[in-house]
C-alpha cells in the first residue's frame, strides 16, 4: 500500500440535468438527479431522474465538461440504477397505491440505451446495490409508508424485504431471485420492516438499514440473516430545534432514533450510516458501528456545526432534521481512507479521514448543488461525484445537476467564508451588503431578512485563507433582538457605529428605513422615508448605504412607480439638512427576468454599484461592477425630473463567479473597497433556503487595477 497522504477535493465541472433533453423537449419540466452510479471504466454516469421517470445517462470522459448521453423512459419511478459489464440494472418503482406495491428491475444495455428485459419484483424498491466482483445484485424492496396516514407512523403494510439475484456475465436471471425476510427483528413495527439502502462487502455480505425501524441487518453470502441490531439514539446539545428566522444553538435533544439511511462497509467489520432521523427534530449526524452493533464513533453535533460555521445551515429546517445527513460513500485516496456524508438540506459534502475508526477528522466541506442526495466515489479516476435531488426551474431558480470534483493536493477552493475558528459557534449567512473597516481585510456584513427576527453585523478578517468571520452582534431594539429588518446595506458612520439599509416591505409590516447603531448593534436613530418617496414604493428597495461627507447615498433596487423604464434612484439624506434628493442611474437592457441594483459603496472620486439581473446558471446574463464619478451624484428635491449619471463598466463578474465549477448563481449582493484599496465581493445565499448555500467570497484585486 502507497504511503498516506491528505487529498484535497475541488469541483471541477457540473452538468444541469435538464441539458440531459432531447433536442426540442421541454427543458423548462424538472427534472432531478438522485442516485447516481458509475460504470467499471469510469467514463460514464447513470443517475435516476424520478420526476421525468428516467435514467439520465452522462460521459465524463473529460470531468471539467461532462457530456449528457441522453435519458431513457422506465415506465415508472426509477429508484437506482447500478451497472455491471455492459449492462445497466434500475429498479423501477411501478407502484400506483401505497397499499399495493409493485416494481421491476430493469435491465439495460450500456452502449444502446435498449431495455432488453424486465424482472418483477413483488414489491417497491428502492435501493439497488451490486456485488463487488459483479456476482449479484440486491435490492431494498422499501414498501414504503404512506407519511400522510396517521401520520406516517408504522406498521403499514405490507412488510418490506430484500430480494438477491444472481448475474453471471451479462446475463440475469430473474427467475432464481432469493426473497430474505426481514420481519421479527427490530423492535420498532417488527412486522414491517422498511429497509432503505444496503452495500456489499467483499465476503458477499450485505448490510441493510431499516430506516423508520431504526435499526441494521447484516445478511450472510447465502442469502440468511446473519446478526441485526437497533441503530440506538442520540442526545443533542448546542442546537437550534425552532423555526424561527434566527440562528440560535441553545436547544437539546434527548434520546433520538438514529434512523440511518445510507449505510456503507469501511471495512470487513464496520460500516458507516447517515441518519438522516425523522423523529422529534432528527438526529442530524452519522456513525461508524462495528457489525456486532457497538458504536465505534458518532459525529453527536459536530457534523451539524461545522455546516454551520460553513454557512450553510437550513434554519428552515431547524425542527426538522437540521442538516439532515442523507447518503455516505466510502472510498480510499491515496492510500488514505475516507467517508462522504452528504448532507441534503445543508447541500455540502463531509469529507472525512477515518485512518482512525474511533476519532474521524473532518477535513473539508464540497458545496454541492441544491440538495444532494447521490454520490459515488471512482478513485481509480481521482474523482467524487454527488447528483442534486432539487429542480427549482419552474420558479425561475437552479436546476438539479451532477457534480464533479477532483482530488490534489492544493489548497481547498470552498468555502471561502467560514466561522470556524471563532471563541463562539457563529451561525450566519444571507450577506447581503458590505462595508470596510479602518484595518486592510476589515469587513462588515449584514444579513437579510432571511434571519429577520436576529438581523445581525458580521465582522470578517479578509487577510486570512479563507476568510474568517470572527465576531456576531446581533441588531437590537431596547436590548433584545430587533425584529422586521431587512437589512440590505451596511456603510461605518465614523463613530464606532453603523448605519443600516433596511429594505421595507408594506405587505408584510417590514418599514423601509435607515438605522443608526452603536458599535453593541443597539439602534439609536432611525430614519423613514418621505411621503415623496413613499408615495411611488415597491418592494424592492435600499439595496445598498454609503456615507459620504455628511450624506448618506442609497441604492433602491428595482424601478418604482415614478421612474422611467430601465432607471432606478440613487437616494440622497443629508444628515444636517435632513433633505432627502436623489438622481437616476441608467440599468442595462434586458429580454429576460429584471434588472437591478444590489449595492453602493464611495472610494476616491466615485461610486461604485453592483448591478445585476435575476437570472441563474446559463441563463445570467449581467452581474457587473459599474463605476459612477462622484461629480454626478448632484442630487436634486425628490418630486423634480432626476438626472441621470453616467456609469462605466469595472468588471464582469460572471466569470468569478464560474471558478468555482458549479453553475453562477444569482444573487451578488455585497461589494466593498477596503482600507488598503482591496475590493471584495460577497453573495447572498438566500440562508440555504431554496438554495445552494454556497456563498461566495472573493477579491477584484486593487479597484484603481480593475478599472
């Protein structure tokens, strides 16, 4: 065995499924890409697509420009589809009620595409899995429950099993399919087991999990249950179990069902699970049991708290699951042994190094995509690749893709913001405006309303890689966190303090308004609109402050009721004068979606706008850097004809925002020049809602440069 070294794993391509169409289909339909597996050569993918019913077929020949090989009809659900030789076996899910269960494995040819045959299962499966030197297959026949009966609570019948068929060559033989019984053994609905994934061993053993019985099986090569046992529980301290709009780890959990869901084998004697939980809040981790049922390691909420400190915790799914560990892959890199936990709401990738069973080490977090819930791991090739389950098209948002990532030894590319390494557990995300501090790398953030009900000041040190964000002060109002802000831009007043772009919002209550805080967060001066502004609101307001001689210039995002096509304000407030003004900044043409403004910020002798477009992925068009000289901004009263500045264009920001290998997301929300003439960009990632999580941080190098 080669000697030991640490990989580094950074994504290098992604391809968004619904490229994967026919030429003239409907690529607007969502689409998914959910369990995904590789062939023996590595070259090509096959992923479940359960929304069109199909298997989508990819050529990574070239990893950094994956190829789409065209989708397949199943005639039902495709579950997972697993390939042996030159053919590829999917189970199909043919169930039309919860009650009668039904599907088939169906068996393709690699090359062709063509359904050659067709296995009745009995039942509904779910996961398929092969044996390592290609003898047999398995399948999970879930039978799953009907979550919307008496609230989804077990037994529902009929009972779940495993079905074992023999392969030899490219031949399968249906008709010697072994049906091992799983009744009797958990103590939870032990008359209906539900079992969700298995892996195979090399001694033919297949371990399964019975997910909503919380317990594991390990069946024996010839097909008989060998051992089984509970998957036990866990007890949970510094989370956050509430809904709220905050980001507040104060909460515990006591005695939760691990509930796993994919398991893997590490080794002859222990496998991996991720228990994605489904029970009073989840159980939000994974562990590493040796077969006989004693717990080698569980992550407890360590797993959890580094996707916090990443950024990408789902507070939406605070008193369900939390970050809701999904799948697992196992693999070895370089000599070193590694475990993949996906996790699905928090969209990132758990890499860790598990030379020691009994201490794991986390080395890295891989953004992937919205939701994922496939991997699979080809380290023949130096490549891990993960299949997002989400397809936010029909919405206008991203679609699901495959991702691909490539192990080195270079520095990690993601993330590049993170709070690790501060004195507290930090939970942030959603930046949405971005100021500079008097130190070269100081910066300050905010966050949107995202976390309406604890809007928050983010200090972040630049100088570091990545970049840290080292202290939280959260807004406050009379001393307890202030409640319907939606801060959107953040400028220093010079004093210690900040003031505070909010963007308002009348239908839901939320004012728009600028705040004065101290350097606590506590608001000590607030200031509203005029009815001259007010008079012609829309939802999209302030999207960006600066502080400028005794003026403070604001950015309104979109064009309200008084502007002229394609022109949106720069509002003026003169601090002495208490007057408000204003001029008309010109946006960019579009055919598409709408155009706005995302932020302001004044160095030199101009200003500086980031302008963007709401579209994402393929379709973005425009998110660029514009300079405004500071001699146009002569604000006339508000009610006048405004006049309209001149704008030059800094930067395209669409190619930063491809470097990272994932597709360019929508939302560039912060710009800032620092003490040292630095500009930094920052996304808003939506607080992991309906979103990747990824957000992205980066310098534009010395502004005077970049013009």
């Amino acid at each position: 065995m080669p000697a030991m070294s640490e990989t580094t794993f950074n994504r290098i391509g992604s391809f968004a499924t619904p490229d994967n169409a026919a030429e003239g289909a409907d690529r607007t339909k969502a689409s998914s890409a959910e369990i995904i597996s590789a062939s023996e050569d590595g070259n090509t993918l096959v992923y479940s697509d359960s929304p069109l019913g199909v298997l989508g077929f990819l050529d990574i020949t070239d990893p950094a420009a994956p190829k789409g090989l065209g989708t397949v009809e199943m005639d039902g659900e495709p579950t997972t589809a697993v390939i042996i030789g030159n053919r590829v076996y999917a189970g199909v899910d043919t169930s039309e009620f919860f009650t009668q269960p039904s599907g088939a494995l169906r068996v393709l040819d690699l090359a062709s595409h063509d359904i050659l045959t067709s296995c009745d299962l009995g039942g509904q499966p779910d996961a398929v899995v092969k044996a390592r030197d290609g003898s047999f297959l398995a399948v999970a026949i879930e039978n799953q429950r009907d979550e919307d009966h008496d609230d989804g609570i077990l037994p529902q019948m009929p009972a779940g099993y495993v079905v074992k068929l023999p392969v030899s060559g490219d031949e399968l033989d249906c008709g010697a399919q072994q049906r091992i019984d799983l009744t009797g053994l958990a103590e939870i609905a032990p008359e209906d087991p539900e079992p969700e994934y298995l892996d195979v061993n090399d001694a033919g053993e297949i371990v399964v999990t019975l997910q909503e019985n919380n317990h594991i099986v390990v069946i024996g090569a010839d097909g008989a249950v060998k051992s089984h046992f509970s998957a036990g529980t866990v007890s949970l301290e510094g989370i956050d179990a509430r809904d709220d709009g905050a980001l507040r780890f104060e909460d515990s959990l006591a005695d939760i069902p691990r509930e796993p869901d994919a398991v893997k084998w590490i080794d002859a004697d222990h496998v991996a699970t991720a228990n994605e939980g489904d029970y009073q809040g989840g159980s939000r981790g994974w562990t590493i049991f040796h077969r006989d049922g004693t717990v080698v390691f569980d992550s407890g909420n360590t797993f959890e708290h580094a996707v916090i400190q990443a950024g990408h915790y789902p507070d939406k799914r605070s008193d369900a699951k939390g970050v809701e560990p999904e799948s697992i892959e196992v693999a070895t890199f370089n000599g070193t042994p590694y475990v993949f936990v996906v996790s699905e709401r928090g969209s990132v990738v758990g890499v860790y190094d598990v030379s020691d069973l009994a201490a794991p080490r986390l080395t890295q977090l891989l953004p992937s995509g919205i939701s994922p819930e496939g991997i699979v791991a080809l380290p023949e090739r130096n490549l891990l690749i993960t299949a997002n389950e989400a397809d936010l098209g029909e919405d206008g948002g991203a679609r699901a893709h495959v991702m691909l990532f490539q192990g080195g030894t270079g520095p990690a590319a993601y993330p590049m913001l993170t709070s690790a390494g501060a004195e507290d557990l930090i939970g942030w995300g959603a930046l949405s405006g971005l100021a500079a501090g008097e130190a070269p790398g100081q910066l300050f953030a905010v966050s949107d309303s995202v976390y309406g009900n604890q809007p928050a000041i983010y200090t972040i040190d630049a100088t570091q890689t990545p970049a840290r964000i080292t202290a939280k002060t959260v807004v406050t109002r009379n001393g307890d966190a202030a409640q319907k802000l939606d801060l959107e831009g953040i400028a220093p007043d010079g004093e210690g303090g900040f003031w505070l772009a909010s963007e308002g919002r009348s239908d839901r209550l939320i004012p728009h308004a600028i705040y004065r805080v101290d350097a606590k967060g506590e608001i000590r001066d607030e200031i509203g609109l005029p009815a001259e502004l007010l008079a012609h609101e829309t939802r999209f307001g302030f999207e960006g402050i600066a502080f400028y001689g005794n003026r403070l210039w604001l950015a309104v995002q979109r064009e309200w009721g008084d502007d002229p096509a394609g022109q949106v304000k720069l509002v003026s407030y003169d601090l002495e004068s208490e007057e408000w003004g204003a001029v008309a900044y010109p946006l960019e043409p579009t055919d598409e979606g709408w155009m706005g403004l995302s932020e302001i910020a004044i160095h030199g002798d101009r200003a500086y706008v980031i302008e963007r477009d709401n579209l994402i992925g393929a379709a973005a068009r425009v998110k660029k850097l514009f300079a405004v000289p500071l001699a146009d901004l002569q604000p006339v009263p508000l009610g006048q004809p405004l006049p309209l500045v001149t704008k030059h264009e800094v930067r395209d920001l669409i190619p930063d925002l491809k470097r990272g290998g994932g597709y360019v997301v929508d939302k560039v929300e912060g710009f800032a020049i620092d003490a040292a003439g630095e500009g930094w960009v920052v996304t808003d990632n939506d607080g992991v809602d309906d979103s990747s999580g990824e957000t992205l941080f980066w310098s534009v190098g010395p502004v005077a440069a970049a013009q």
